[in-house]
C-alpha cells in the first residue's frame, strides 16, 4: 500500500500546514476517497434483519422536500424516534423540528457529512438531496454540483462505514428514446434534462460501488409521486394535485396537458411503504439493484372523470403547455415492475379510485360538496 501512505502523509502535511483554508474544504473528500478501495471484493454489508432491540439508525438526507418528512415519520414508528435524524439546509417547520432529531446536514461538506454519520453510528441512510428538473435546468452548474458531486460523497460515506444505502431514481431517467409501453428495467435511457442524467449517474454508480466495493446500494425509480400534503410546484405531473385544489376552491380546472396523455402515478403512501420494504428485504432476494415501482397510469381525462364523481360540477378545460406536453411524451406511459413484485413482494395499495377518494378526504372536499348541495 505505498500509495495510500503517501497520500495519507501529503495530507497530514496539508492539514498541518498554517494559512490555507482553501484546503480544508478540498482535502477531505479526497483524502477519505481512498477508503472504499481498502473494502474486500466479496465483501457483503447488512444482510441480516434488525431486530426489535437492534434498530438501524437512519440519517435522510434533504429531509424537508415532499418525501423527507413523510418517510421519517413512518421510519420513526417502525424504529422509533430517536433513531431517524432527518436533516437539510433549509429550516424546518416547527411541527417537523419537534417530532424529532433533526440536524444540519450539507451534503457538499464531505467533512460535516461524514462527522455525522460517525457520531450517530449511523447505519442505513436515505439520500433525498438533489434539484429537481425545472430548477436544475434553470442553474445546471449547481444541479450538477448538489446532484452528482453529493451523490459522489454519499457513496464514498457509505462505502467506507458499511452503511445500507437508498438513493432514488425518476421517471426522469428515461427519455424519448426508451420503451415507453411499458417501460421495463433495463433499457435504452437517454434523457434530456440534468435531473434525469444525474438520476441515470446515479443508477450506474450505485451498482458500480455495490460489485466493485460491496455498497449495499438499493435504489427505486419513483412514477409522478402524489401527496396532499404538498401544494403543486410547477412540475409536468403537478396537474395531478392540482386537480383537487381547484376542484374544492373553484370547481373549475385547466389542465396544461392533452387529455389523453398517459404517465404512471402512484399515491405517497404507497411510495414510501414501497421504499422502506426494498430497504428491509433481505439481500438476498433482490436480482438487481434498481426496480421501476408502478401503482396505476391515467390521463387527464380519466382522472377528470373520476374526480367528478366527487365534485359533479367540476369543470374542466384544456390550455397545453409545450414544454410540459414535450418532456410528458418522453416519459414512460407504463412502468413495468415485475421484478419489484416477484423479488420483495411489492404490492400497491391505491388504484385511481382510492386515490382520489383519500385526497378529497385529506383536502376537506365535504364542505365544498355541501356547499354545492
């Protein structure tokens, strides 16, 4: 090993040397870099199940986007408070800072990162962080630094203190050139925006990191996620959400897309029952190490449809976007996720019906409704 000592002896000299800060925020993501490398190749990290006296402690990264809160508070019945830290740059809302740990966690500072996961013997860790597509187009120099670059450093964490590792995928990761009916695991993905390429990055290295160094790297790529406990943000399948809000508020909706363009969906719930249950299957059981996860696909019309049976006097038009319209035609219509459901049992829950049913029930559409009446 003469090239780690002298690595390691340049970098003691580096830290030790006055007057350069600029190196403190270099040297470590470097220096640690090196690490995996000393991993055995038949190395096999987390195959066992935890018991109910030896929970996992669980650090999720960007922890306040739509995903974030949500799968800490289901993680946090299951392994209690205490053992699931979420963190992010951002800061949190009060009912999300006191229902349990929360810390501060850049995942650019390799340093501050890896100080966390060691002083919380943390040893599964959910990486939420990225920019999602609109914004990550609208500055790709810090998309490709917070999406690739962060990636980067979460590997490296993870690979060198043993850590089960999630990282998830889009419906993104695929582009015009993919098989869109249905859309199977393995084939062509060339998409088109920086979210969707760090997405596919992020896929590669995962599995590159799990056979080359033993990373118990496990990943799922998310259909068009909806909550009602997030308000629409602008996103190609924003009109999803949307739908109910104006449903209840105004009666009337404009979708942005054509009414019979078809993207897979699936309820919140069903999106973090299907996270936590790759992430607690035996390793065994899993073929591969990224699954597509499928619960319904509907168009707008069919939604619409549905939705009026709730709100009959919901009126509904259409106004087409372009660029949405483009990016929805390049996205897979159908996920199939055969292989999810044959390895680890997956199994969804909300079809369109339930769907829209449960959101009406969390967004207070009976006043609405007895308005109307």
């Amino acid at each position: 090993m003469p090239i780690v000592k002298h690595v390691s002896r340049a970098v003691s000299q580096l830290l030790q040397s006055p007057g350069c800060g600029c190196g403190i925020s270099i040297v470590p993501v470097r220096c640690i870099g090196v690490s995996p490398r000393q991993v055995a190749s038949d190395a096999s990290f987390h195959s066992v199940s935890f018991s109910e006296s030896d929970h996992p402690r669980v650090l999720i990264t960007g922890g306040l986007g739509q995903l974030g809160v949500g799968l800490a508070k289901l993680l946090r019945k299951r392994f209690g408070k205490n053992n699931v830290i979420l963190s992010d740059i951002r800061k949190p809302a009060d009912n999300v800072f006191y229902s349990g740990p929360f810390i501060y966690a850049d995942i650019l500072d390799y340093k501050n990162l890896r100080e966390i996961v060691v002083n919380n013997r943390i040893s599964w860790l959910f990486h939420y962080s990225a920019l999602l597509s609109a914004v990550g187009e609208a500055n790709v120099p810090l998309a490709r630094a917070v999406n690739i670059t962060g990636l980067h450093n979460v590997l490296d964490i993870a690979a060198e203190h043993n850590l089960r590792l999630f990282v998830p995928s889009t419906i993104g990761a695929f582009g015009p050139t993919s098989p869109r009916d249905p859309t199977p695991d393995l084939c062509i993905q060339r998409p088109r925006t920086i979210y969707g390429v760090s997405k596919v990055h992020a896929e590669l290295m995962g599995e590159y990191y799990h056979y080359r160094y033993g990373l118990d790297f496990r990943c799922l790529r998310y259909p068009g996620i909806i909550s009602a406990d997030s308000q629409p943000g602008g996103g190609t399948t924003d009109y999803a959400v949307q739908i109910f809000h104006d449903a209840i508020k105004t009666g009337k909706f404009q979708c942005n897309l054509k009414p019979d363009t078809r993207l897979p969906m699936m309820y919140i719930d069903d999106c973090l029952k299907a996270t936590l249950e790759v992430m607690e299957a035996p390793a065994e059981a899993l073929s591969m190490r990224t699954y597509n996860i499928s619960a319904m696909s509907f168009t707008p019309e069919e939604l619409a449809q549905e939705v009026q049976k709730h709100v009959p006097e919901l009126q509904v038009t259409y106004n087409v976007d372009e660029v949405r319209q483009a990016i929805a035609d390049s996205w897979p219509m159908n996920f199939d996720d055969r292989n999810a459901r044959r390895d680890w049992g997956w199994k969804h829950d909300y079809d369109l019906p339930e769907l829209v049913t449960t959101m009406f029930s969390f967004l207070g559409s009976d006043s609405r409704i007895a308005q109307a009446n």
